[in-house]
C-alpha cells in the first residue's frame, strides 16, 4: 500500500467525535423542554403560566433564553457536523450512489413525511408563544435537515457527515411551506392546509437539491437555485390569498396585449360602520327564568374551542346581567367536574365583559363567552348539558346547544373551562 492509501485509509477510519451530535441533541432538548417549563400567559396543556402568578421579567425570559441557547448550542453542532467526513464506507459500498434524479424526489418525500410527523409538536410549542413558534420551526428544520442526512448515507455516497446543502436546502422550503399553508389557511389552519404544506416541502426539497447539486459551480449557484424556488413559493402564496377574486386574463407570448379601458372613475364610498350596542338602561336584576338561553359561534382555532352563550329577555320589561356567570357541565347525567378559570377574560378579547352592569332591553341578548382546550380522549358521543346561573347560589337554568355533536364540549374531567364577563351582543 502506498503512502497515500495508507494515510486515506487512518483518516477514513478516525472514529468521528460525538460532541456534534450531543450538541445538536441537547439544544433542541433545551428549546422544547425551556418552553414547555416557562411558557408565558398561559402552558401549551391549558393551565395559567408562570407569567400568570409571577410576572416578572426573569420569568418572561425565560423561555426566550431557553430557544436563544438552545439553537445556539444546536448551530453549533450543525455546522460541526456539516464541516466533519462521513464515516468510512466498506469498499464494496463505495459507489456512484443512486442517481440524483432517484436521490432528489426521495428526499422531497421525506422531507415531506418529516413536516407531516412533527406538525403537532409546532402546533403545541406555537401555543405558547412566539418563542414556542421559534422553537417548533426549528425543531422541523432540524428534523429536515436529519431526513437529508439519512437518504444521503442511504443511497450513498456521503461526503460529510450533514451534507453542507442541507440546512439552507431545508431552510428555504420550510419558509415556501409555512408561506404556502398560510396562505391557504387564511385564518385557521386544518389538515388540507398542512398537508399542502407538505407537498410543497416535498418539491422544494426536491429541486433545491436539483439546484445545489446538479451543477458543478459551487454552492453559490444552489444558494440561488433555493431562493429563488422560495421566493416563487412566495409569491405564489401572496397572489393565492390576495388575488383569487380578480378576472383572469391572457396574452400570446412576445405580443402585448392592448390597453383595456378602465372602470369610470367613482367618488370613494365610505366603508359601513357599524355602532355598538347602545347601553340599556335597568334598574331590576334578570332572573335566571327570565331568559331563554342558546350557544352561537362555536369556532375552533389551535387546539382550543369557543362558543358565545346567549341569553334573551324573554320579559315586557329591561332587567340587567352583571358580573361573571356560574357554569356547570355534565354529561350522561352526571357532573363532568372542571377548573373554571376566570383570568382568561383579563387579556382574551373573545371573553371580556362590559364594565359594570348589561342592560337586557325586553327582545334583547346579552352573552358572554367560553373557551377550552381540545381535550384527547373526550367522549363526543354521550350527550352533555350546560347549565347557567346568574350568580353563586342563584337558580340554574339549561343552555340548548346549537351544535351538530351530543357532546360539543371536547373536554374530560379536570379540564379547565374560561368565562368570560357579560357584554351586550349586537
């Protein structure tokens, strides 16, 4: 064996050292373990955080220390394990590989997989906060980053440990999928809008891949190729959510379409507004008899559930609500016991009240909301009852509820259940 081959042999052979991979392990430890630990206002499981009972600037830094280290220390390891050979290979591996064309749509795909298996881990750190949303995206991105590695030694060869495309690879089609099923999603995201997320994830990958490793100019050209398959994506999405309801039109290639002529010019219409509720004026109590109760507005959004409770004076005369109503939940008959929790109302627009007494004109609604966190494992099938009573100790009265399920209260025993005030509905 020559001189060379022996050299190229000890190198291939040097055990790789493992603190790359114990750093990256560990900062993603830290971001998710930090903020699930020290989440702000409220905990990703529903309880009050620990800003709620200690609202001090060491604790509303907590979690955004926690992701400030943790990705530092997983960085650390990245680029590490970017800049470390592979391990050696026996010699009878030592191949081509599969081809790009091969190796590129199977990283897509797992890529792809990668965003559908962790979606619920960002879905529960994003409750958190915007720190918990820094760390889910980089707990997927990581997590990209890691399919690469593996179809790279799969279909072989790697030369590095991380292919050094990897990360931006990853990096860029996250950003086009976050676009994508934003856009798509608009208000709320359900399960089409993540999984066009994925698909879209699958295809960056795919041609980023195609991009940084189809030419032979450096990684420079594959820089490009990704930013501008991401900045496509982009706007895409853009043109997606603000541009679906203008007429489409056509032109012939190299011919420029003639000038059209516009609308004629209108004076600005004011945009409507619409004024509050007046305030009533009452000088009785209602009771609870007085008013016939209903539910509208169930949404869901992010693991939780609202509904607004509605109750009408059913009476020739105004009478008044005030305070924060009691609320009791049973289900198959007997009492579902919750943790009713009346901070929420504090900073959650959906369930803060009037100031005061609400004014109930004879005809008229005042409601005040409720808001829970999905519960797994709830039984939907055996039909609950909500009941109401204007204050402690008063008469309770059954709520009909409007919703397609025996059972639209998702939640089990012990869950927690936010009230809101009263407030005049419009």
């Amino acid at each position: 064996m020559s001189t060379r081959e022996e050299t190229t042999g000890t190198t291939a052979g040097t055990a790789p050292s493992a603190w790359p991979t114990a750093a990256l392990g560990s900062g993603l430890v830290v971001m998710v373990v930090g903020v699930l630990a020290a989440p702000g206002p409220r905990t990703p499981f529903g309880e009050a955080g620990l800003a709620d009972r200690d609202p001090s600037p060491v604790v509303l830094a907590a979690p955004w220390v926690a992701v400030v280290v943790g990705l530092g220390a997983a960085l650390a390891g990245l680029v590490a394990l970017c800049l470390a050979p592979a391990p050696a290979a026996p010699d009878d591996a030592r191949s081509a590989g599969a081809p790009l064309a091969v190796k590129a749509p199977a990283a897509g795909a797992v890529g792809g997989i990668v965003l559908l298996a962790l979606s619920p881990a960002v879905l529960l750190l994003t409750l958190s906060g915007v720190p918990g949303l820094l760390a889910g995206l980089s707990l997927v991105w990581l997590g990209q980053v890691g399919a690469l590695t593996l179809v790279d030694r799969g279909l072989g060869p790697a030369t590095r440990r991380v292919a050094p495309d990897a990360p931006p690879v990853a990096l860029a089609a996250l950003v086009a999928a976050c676009a994508a099923g934003a856009a798509a999603g608009g208000d709320g995201l359900d399960v089409v809008d993540v999984v066009l997320a994925a698909v879209v994830q699958a295809a960056c990958v795919t041609v980023g891949l195609l991009a940084t490793r189809g030419h032979r100019a450096g990684i420079g050209v594959g820089v490009v190729g990704v930013g501008a398959v991401a900045a496509a994506v982009l706007v895409a999405g853009v043109v997606l959510a603000t541009g679906s309801d203008q007429e489409p039109t056509t032109c012939t290639p190299g011919v420029a379409a003639p000038a059209l002529p516009g609308p004629a010019p209108r004076p600005a219409e004011p945009l409507p507004t619409y004024p509050a509720p007046a305030p009533v004026e009452a000088s009785d109590a209602c009771r609870v008899d007085d008013l016939v109760w209903s539910t509208t507005g169930w949404d869901a959004a992010l693991g939780e559930r609202v509904v607004s409770v509605l109750a009408r004076n059913a009476t020739a005369r105004p009478c008044f609500v005030e305070g924060v109503p009691d609320v009791r939940l049973a289900q198959g008959g007997q009492a579902l016991p919750l943790a009713i929790d009346l901070t929420r109302a504090e900073y959650d627009p959906a369930l803060q009240g009037s100031e005061g007494r609400t004014g109930i004109a004879p005809g008229g609604v005042a409601s005040f909301g409720l808001r829970w966190r999905v519960g797994a494992g709830a039984d939907r099938d055996t039909p609950q009852t909500l009941g109401v009573a204007l204050g402690p100790g008063g008469a309770w009265a059954d709520v009909a509820v409007d919703d397609e399920h025996p059972a639209p209260f998702d939640v089990t025993a012990g869950a927690e259940l936010s009230v809101g005030g009263w407030r005049p509905a419009g």
